[in-house]
C-alpha cells in the first residue's frame, strides 16, 4: 500500500537512534516482533544453539540500503513521496496512520488512546525491556511503552523468512507491534506472559490479536487522512497488497520457522501461531474492520 506523494508525514512520532543509544531497564518484552525473537525462542525451546541465528538471520546486525542513510535521520521524513523511496521514512509514514487511526477508533469503544513511542534503531539498542539487536525483530515493550525497529529486519523479512516484500509486508509489521501497545490499553497483553506456550498458549492468542488488529488498520489506512493536508495518507489498497501482507504474516509462523531452523514443528512451544492462523486473523481484522472480531482470547484459534 503505497503513500500518497503529497501526504505530510509528522518524523517527530519517531525517535532515530540510529548511531546512538537509550537507557537501560526492566520489563517484559511482548510480541518480540514478528521474527527475530521468536527464531531465538524456538531454538532455545528445541533444543538448537541459539548460536546458529547469525547462519539464519545474517547475523551482521547492519541495515541494508534499502532503509536509507543513517546520517539523514527519519527527521527528513516528510512526505510521502519519502516513505516511497526510503524504508525509514514508511516506517514513519506508518507510524503517523496507524497512530491517527486508533486515536479515532478507540473513543468508539470506550478506550482512549495514548500514543507509544517508536524507535528506529541500527544493530543494537537498550530498552526498559533490556538490550535489543537486529536478531530480537521487532518489538513492543510495554516497560516504556515503545516500539522498536530496526530497518535491516525487513531485508530478512525477504532473504530468510521468505516474505514476498511489498510496502504493506512492511507496514504490517509496524501495525502489528501498534497493536500490542492498543492490547496494553484495553486490558489484554499481559495474558501472553500468563501462558507462554503452546498451540492455544496466551501468547499465541494475543499474537494473534496483534495480527487482527493489524488488519483493522489496513481496513481503514486508505480512508485515514492527514491532518495537514485533510487528504489520506495511503492510496486504496489492491490484491497485490494484500497478498504481500499475507506472505509477511506466513512466513513469520510458528511451524514456518521451527521447521526452517531444525526441520520439524514443535506445537507445545509455539508462541505467535501457525502461518495459517496468523494469515487467518490479520484478513479477519482486515475484513471486518471491527475490534469485536478479534476476540481471540476464547475459544479455538
């Protein structure tokens, strides 16, 4: 889904600590992202040397070209014909809708919405959730209420996930770890760390949600305007769209990767879902395009 040219993007939504560094601290870290951490978390589960990540994920904790030059910083980000051209600046672009569409989403549902902090970030940072690296993917810590990217992710996204690519595959991403910061408002991310694992776990299921709610977002993301310009970020979503999103969902399943990484599926230690399930709950968000549709928390997912 591609940005309008003439869209104004707000790069003060997003902090470039890319050269740089942050605090460190405590908490737990949720919805480690999409990738990365689940890859270390299912080695560890069976088993594998978590050593083996720099042969799966390139393990150079660099961002490829395609993010744009670090020393331009997202603080250039202006407008859309920007997030065309550089990945950093449609991870800006994101931001700014995803951030606009909940702000006038949630109030219906009784809830208002707070903006988190997103950082981007080049190889490795410190959180309140303790230190993160390219390998970690991306991520949402609900100890400083922030998302974490690091560009270089998406490049693995394509050349070790398998991911088709496409400005929604990324955009995805981005709305997914949004979506565990709306999970922390209304009362249903810590169920992850209520029950770790398994094919029906907690986890599994708020990632799951996280995927739901992604989906919403890109239900609406055409419809969602800019405030400076009254004019929507997004141009009308198309099928290639959609498919590059549900080859981003697929190729960050459970079963996916555990089979990429050790050559089986281990459903007790599954904590995102399976490809067809996270595939399943991003088209139900996108859809339905109502909250009340993604209600994973009962019943079979």
């Amino acid at each position: 889904m591609s940005f309008n040219d003439g869209s104004q993007l707000d790069p003060s939504q997003v902090e470039d600590r890319r050269g740089g560094g942050g605090g460190l601290g405590r908490g737990p870290l949720i919805g480690g992202g999409v990738g990365g951490a689940l890859l270390v978390l299912a080695l560890t589960l069976l088993g594998v040397n978590p050593g083996l990540l720099g042969d799966l994920t390139g393990g150079s904790g660099q961002s490829g070209t395609a993010t744009g030059p670090a020393s331009v910083g997202t603080g250039q980000c202006r407008t859309g014909a920007d997030a065309a051209q550089r990945l950093d600046c449609r991870i800006v672009g994101t931001v700014n809708s995803v951030n606009a569409f909940w702000a006038g989403y949630l109030p219906s549902q009784g809830v208002r919405y707070t903006r988190p902090k997103a950082v981007v970030f080049s190889g490795q940072t410190s959180t309140a959730c303790g230190p993160a690296t390219t390998a970690v993917g991306p991520f949402y810590c609900s100890g400083d209420v922030t998302a974490y990217f690091d560009p270089g992710f998406f490049d693995e996204l394509v050349t070790r996930f398998g991911s088709s690519g496409g400005p929604l595959a990324q955009e995805y991403v981005v709305a997914h770890e949004f979506g565990h910061h709306v999970q922390d408002l209304v009362g249903t991310l810590g169920y992850a760390q209520k029950d770790p694992q398994g094919p029906e776990s907690g986890s599994v299921r708020v990632e799951l949600q996280a995927d739901c709610l992604a989906g919403m977002w890109a239900h609406y993301a055409s419809t969602i305007d800019d405030p400076s310009t009254g004019k929507p970020y997004l141009q009308p979503i198309t099928q290639k769209d959609v498919q590059d999103a549900l080859s981003a969902a697929a190729s960050v399943g459970d079963d996916r990767i555990q089979k990429s990484a050790t050559g089986r599926a281990d459903p007790e230690s599954y904590t995102h879902g399976t490809s067809q399930q996270r595939q399943t709950w991003f088209m139900r968000g996108f859809s339905g395009g109502d909250l009340k549709q993604c209600n994973t928390l009962t019943g079979r997912v």
